[in-house]
C-alpha cells in the first residue's frame, strides 16, 4: 500500500534545515515507531510469527530524502490483507496506517523539534 500525506510545508523546512542522514533517520523513526506499533496491535496473532516480522526497513536514504518499507515479511501476510476465496481478510497494515497518521505526523514533528532544540 502506498499513502500520499502533503508535507509541501516540512519539505521546505527540511530543505531549510542542515540535516545528516542520521539527523533524518532518526526523525523518521519516530514515525515508523508509530506504523510498526500500530500494525503489531491490529495483526491477527496465530502463531506470533506475522507480528514479530513487522518491522522498517530502509530502502534508501540520504540527508534530504528517506525511503522506508515498513510492514510485516511472512510469506502469508498478504492473504492475511486482503483474504483468498477461502478465508475473509483480516486487514491490519492499511487501517494501521490511516489510524495511525496523526500520531505518525505528531513523532516526526516532535523528533524535529526536539534536533532543531539541540542547535
């Protein structure tokens, strides 16, 4: 699933701002936190093996841009998603997400503030 969120207004401040690519990883995290969490409480739990695999993974990075893939990596993650003929979906990653974007939004800001507080 791909979510769109208008940051025009943080990415002018970010381009702004003298960011390390650490100084953005770890700005990011704090929203990725929030995803991983929230999709670890909404997963359906049979074995635990789908919910221990949710996690973020960096697909590239840099001082000015982040791409993270965040999510679960069991083979069957996907039937538990969207469901199969014989099984009903069991959806946790996208209403994580939408759930979730507000308080995504409130870690990153507060991740920035508190590196902009340290300059």
């Amino acid at each position: 699933m791909n979510m769109t969120v208008d940051t025009t207004d943080f990415d002018e401040a970010m381009r702004r701002a003298r960011l390390t690519e650490s100084d953005l990883l770890n700005i990011e995290g704090a929203g990725a936190a929030v995803l991983v969490n929230g999709m670890r409480t909404k997963v359906p739990v049979d074995t635990g093996a789908t919910r221990a695999s949710i996690m973020s993974h960096i697909v590239s990075a840099s001082n000015t841009k982040i791409e993270d893939d965040i999510g679960p990596e069991t083979n069957y993650a996907p039937y538990l998603e969207y469901g199969t003929k014989r099984m009903r979906a069991q959806s946790f990653v996208r209403p994580a997400a939408y759930e979730n974007l507000i308080q995504v939004v409130s870690a990153i800001s507060q991740a920035y503030a508190a590196w902009a507080s340290n300059l």
